[in-house]
C-alpha cells in the first residue's frame, strides 16, 4: 500500500497561531494552537512553532513531511518573510522560510493568511471548480486572498491582496498600518466593537451602554440586537454597509465569479448579511449583470487557512 502523504499547514493570526497535520486529501488529522499575542520575539516564536511541528508528528507517529505551508500576516510568498505585521508584536522583517527551512530541513512555503484561506477554499471548500476568487477574512483584522484564473495573486512584491488596507473612509479611524481609514478598522472584530461604542453618544439609553466594554464583542452585540437594541443593530447595519462597498470595489477589481467570507463575526447571520448584499447590490457596477454570489466560506474558520496552507505545499 502507497504511504500516505503529510504535510503541515500553519495558520499564524494576530491571536493564535494554529499548527495543523493535513493529509493529501485534505483532511485536517491533528491541531495544535499556540497564544500569538504572548510572543514579542520572533525567534522564540519560530522555535515554539518548530517544537510543536515535532511535537504533532511524534504524537501521530509520523516520520516524515512533504513540508511546511504557513499563512501569515504579511507573509510574503517571493520572499518567505514576514514584514511588520499590523497585528504581531515583533516587528521588521522575520525570515520566517529561511528561519524554519534551518530548523526543519524540509521545505517551507509563506503566504498571506488570507491568501492561504483563499486557497484551501478553492482546492477544498466552496470554491472547487472555480476559477476567479476574492476571499475576505473578518477577523482581529481584514485580510484578503485574490484567485485570477486558478492562480493565486502575489504581486510584484509578494504583496497582492492587502484589501483589508485599502482606505474606506478618508481620515477615518487611525489603523495600525499607520494609514487612516482602512476596510480593517471597520469591519474586522475591533471595528464592529469601535462602531458599537460611537453610537452610545446617539442612544444613551440604549440597553446595551450598561454592558462594560470589555465585555462587547460581535457576539454580545449581536445578542443585544436580537433583543432590540437599536446600537446593536445599527452596528451591524452600518458594518454591513461599509464591507458591501468593500466587496463592490473587489469586483470591479478582479470580475469574480463569487466572493467568499470567513470569520466569527459572520454568526451574526443576517444581521450582517443583509445590509452587506444591499450595499454591496447598491454599489457594484451594474454591467456585471451576473449575480456575484457572497457566499460563506465551507471550511470551518480555523481550517480554510491551515488547509490552504498545506496545500501551497503540494
Ligand atoms: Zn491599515
């Protein structure tokens, strides 16, 4: 019987960093999370993720992998760095390929998580069979993945697909990028939160200002809009028109035959949904007379990136 073949997809987010054994057909065998935020050094970073590569291989007794794809803030495929990642807290740039080939001596291949998310829908998700693909991940920041004719988009400098940074609103929020204004302060986890907590001054007697603030998340918003507050659900609204101009700009960007979404604050259904599809219906250009489908993406959140990331080793 032929070998079965493995390799390891690495999802690094601005919180967790998730290290997944991935057989060929794409099934996610083992996962292993370690805490992003805790490490402000990269080596110590790079060895952690390199003990639990061993660590997940030993547990599941295998000797031996094609090799190592990681989805990364900021990764840059052509040079497999990463750069000054708005949500890592070590800066400049971390060579993270060389860094790891050192460590492993097998080989590893970096992207963009979002690039990565992009990928594994398209060879595993909702996303089979298509060609021309625009992915967004909603999460502690927006990234996005572009797929032109069943490629993926790197750019001339490894850095296609930083939608999230595209400015929305001229001086708007200050973004970590250094930049004013970008999709990220307005429609990733912070942004809704933000939103939720401008529009206390309009409705001070909203129910949802006696919530503390640190408890307010895309969920407790959610909640309290199922329950009738009006902030919460004017968050949503307002959130949802703002990504729908996101998406109409995409499409007039890269014509695709349907945009995917990943991230937590997708539960919030059609909460968010709603007011997305008529902005986003409002704003697209109408000779793309097609109905461009937004769709949700239909690999469990963590598993889009580990999975795409995996497959960029194949
Ligand atoms: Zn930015």
């Amino acid at each position: 019987m032929k070998e079965q073949q493995f390799s390891i997809g690495i999802d690094i987010g601005g919180t967790n960093t998730t290290i997944g054994l991935v057989r060929l057909d794409g099934k996610l065998v083992a996962k292993q999370n370690l805490n992003t935020s805790q490490y402000f050094d990269a080596h110590k970073f790079v060895d952690d993720i390199v003990f639990s590569v061993h660590k997940i291989m030993m547990e599941n007794k295998i000797k031996h992998i094609l090799g190592v794809g990681i989805g990364a803030p900021c990764g840059n495929m052509l040079e497999g760095t990463i750069e000054d990642a708005a949500n890592l807290k070590f800066r400049g740039k971390t060579p993270l390929k060389q860094l790891m080939e050192t460590e492993l001596g097998i080989p590893v291949v970096v992207s963009n998580d979002a690039n990565a998310a992009a990928y594994g829908e398209m060879i595993y998700g909702g996303a089979k069979g298509m060609k021309n693909v625009v992915m967004f991940t909603l999460g502690t920041g927006v990234g996005s993945g572009i797929i032109i004719d069943g490629k993926l988009l790197h750019g001339s400098n490894g850095f296609a697909g930083e939608l999230g940074h595209a400015i929305l609103i001229p001086y708007g929020r200050k973004c970590n990028c250094g930049n004013y204004g970008c999709l990220e302060m307005y429609a990733s986890i912070r942004g809704i939160i933000t939103t939720c907590i401008e529009l206390f001054e309009l409705w001070p007697d909203d129910e949802i200002t006696q919530i503390p603030r640190e408890i307010l998340s895309p969920k407790t918003i959610a909640e309290a809009a199922l329950r009738g507050s009006t902030i919460a659900i004017e968050t949503y609204r307002k959130t949802g028109e703002w990504l729908g101009i996101a998406l109409a700009n995409a499409v007039t960007f890269s014509d695709p035959e349907a945009i995917f979404l990943t991230g937590g604050i997708l539960n919030a259904g059609e909460l968010l949904m709603k007011p997305t599809k008529e902005s986003f219906e409002k704003n697209k250009l109408s000779f793309y007379k097609n109905n461009i489908p937004i769709l949700r993406s239909q690999l469990n959140e963590n598993d889009a990136a580990i999975l795409g990331a995996a497959a960029l080793v194949w």
